[in-house]
C-alpha cells in the first residue's frame, strides 16, 4: 500500500526567480514520476493565495494561502527574488514563514530566499550560504547568522541554504538522495540532463569566469605568458626582471589592472590550467602538477580546495560522470 506523499510548500511572492521555484518542483516532480513510494506533494503557496508574478513577468498561480499551511509539512522551500528585502521587512510574510517552518521537517532557501529565513530567526547561530552577490550584505544585516559564500548548498541540521539560482537544482537533488538515496538522484539528474551532482562545497562562481585582463600595457603581457605557460618560472622577481620593473611597482599595476597579486594570479592561473587538464584528460595527478607549475600533488590539491572549494579528485569524479550524462 502506497504511504503518504511527502507534502513539500514553496513559498513565492511578486518578483520571484521562476527558476527558484521551478528548479526544486521539477526535480521532485522527476522523482514522482519514477513511481517513488512515498512520492512528492508539490504546492506553490503566497500570501492571501495571491498569482505569483516573477520577476521574468511570467505569473504562476498558487495553489494555497500561505496563512492557511497546516501541518504536517515535509519540505518547506523559500524561493529568491528581486523583492526579497522588501518581503524580509513584511512582519505578516516573515511570521508566516516561521509558522510554517515550525510546522515543517526541514527548511530549505534558494538563494536570496536565505535572507527571509534569516529575517525569520531560523537561521541564528548556523552557518548558511546565499548568491555570492548578496552574501556581504546578509552577513551585515545578520550578523547572528555566519554566511559563507562560496558553496552551492550548505546543510546545517534540518535547515539548507543554497546559492544563486541553478544551485536549486543541486540543492533539490541533495533533498531527493536525503529521502530516497544516491541512486535515485542520479537517475533524476540523467533524466534532467544535469551534473551527477555537483557537491554542495563546489564553488558558486565558475572556474572559468575570471576577470578579463588589460587590453594593452605590460600587465598584459605578463598574463598572456603566465597563461600560456603555467609551468614556466613565475615567480613575482622573474616577471617583474622580465617587465623591467621592480617588484613593488610590478605588485602594484597587477592589483590595479586584474585586482590580485602576481604570486595570486600565477597560483589561480595554474589551477584553471589544472581544472582544464583534469576535464580532458586522464593524465594522474602528478603529471598535472607538473605541467601546471606546481611542486607537488599537495601544493596542487592545496590551490584546488582554496581557489574551488573541492578538491581535484571530486571535480574530475563530477566532470566524468557529467559525460557519462550526455
């Protein structure tokens, strides 16, 4: 005989990221469609019952009043939005969520959604994540709270925070293996055609999204040949004996112009090169190293885990996996 479906409620409000609340219904929604046994009871709840207007302008109709949740909730889910300080301010939206949270097994935000579960105090004295862009700000207005920016999700007990956006997909997958097992996720990732999944400690922001460099200048110069060849020396006297300059004055231009030191731009340069290399080739560790410029697989694993916040292993476990995928 069948249990009873897990009811899940994600709470949305004018101005919300369709992708907030789309993410996580939909790879429960995957999971309901494999017969899982107990399955998902998905609803969209707002205030009053009030359609959802998101901030792409498409407007979603709500399937119950906030106000009117009773329990038992399985899953309680706060979408972001563009509104989201407005709402943190709204005393009758944020004592509605914490109503519902107390009513809820666990409690879960994409990402700006964390700053509401903030306003509501559920978050004091845990440690949580939210979208890079917002993080300084949150950790200001919630100095009870210790937001760390970098990961896709943390879980602090019963409580998940996620990052921008997209990491509502690994924050629903992470929920879906919690019920169900890794098994499962993994065929519902498949079927979405997403990462096999990407874990929570992964950095937000992409390994490949670095600053442009200079458009002219000897700064320039300097990182088209750091680029180019990660292995070669790079040490902060040899580029400044290169570029004519001393060090000091060197230090300067490059924070200037890219923002970081030589030694840091050099270090981060070297783990891209290694993250490409660990992607497209099944060369072992130390042999990346090298070729990379670093002086051994620890100095490399070190750079990994400070630049990505994963280690080099688990990024090319992921990365497998994801080409087994497609």
């Amino acid at each position: 005989m069948a249990g009873a479906a897990r009811r899940v409620v994600i709470i949305g409000y004018d101005e919300a990221e369709l992708l907030d609340i789309a993410c996580p219904s939909d790879v429960l929604d995957a999971a309901n469609r494999m017969g899982l046994d107990p399955g998902y009871e998905i609803r969209l709840a707002s205030m009053g019952g009030r359609a959802v207007r998101c901030a792409s302008g498409l407007t979603l109709a709500a399937q119950v009043r906030l106000e009117r949740v009773a329990g038992p909730v399985d899953t309680m889910i706060v979408a972001g939005g563009w509104t989201y300080r407005e709402q943190a301010l709204d005393q009758r939206f944020v004592d509605q969520v914490r109503r519902v949270a107390g009513l809820s097994r666990r409690v879960a935000s994409v990402c700006v959604g964390s700053t509401l579960l903030a306003a509501a105090g559920l978050l004091d004295g845990r440690r949580a994540t939210t979208h890079w862009f917002y993080a300084d700000r949150m950790a200001r207005d919630f100095p009870a709270v210790t937001v760390d920016p970098a990961p896709l999700f943390i879980k602090d007990g019963p409580l998940y925070t996620s990052a921008g956006v997209t990491s509502g997909l690994d924050l629903a997958l992470a929920l879906l293996e919690e019920d169900h097992g890794a098994q499962v996720a993994r065929t519902v990732a498949r079927h979405l055609v997403t990462y096999l999944q990407r874990p929570g400690n992964q950095a937000q922001v992409s390994m490949y999204v670095a600053a442009p460099p200079p458009e002219r200048g000897v700064v320039r110069d300097l990182v088209r040949l750091i680029e180019s060849d990660p292995a070669a020396d790079l040490r902060a006297s040899t580029l400044a004996r290169r570029a004519g300059l001393s060090t000091r004055h060197l230090a300067r231009l490059f924070e200037e112009q890219v923002g970081s030191t030589p030694s840091r731009y050099v270090r981060a340069a070297r783990t891209r090169a290694a993250a490409r290399l660990l992607e497209s080739t099944r060369l072992p560790l130390a042999a990346i190293a090298l070729r990379c410029g670093f002086s051994s697989t620890e100095t490399l694993r070190q750079a990994f885990l400070d630049h990505f916040q994963t280690s080099p292993s688990s990024y090319r476990l992921v990365q497998r996996r994801r080409s087994a995928a497609g």
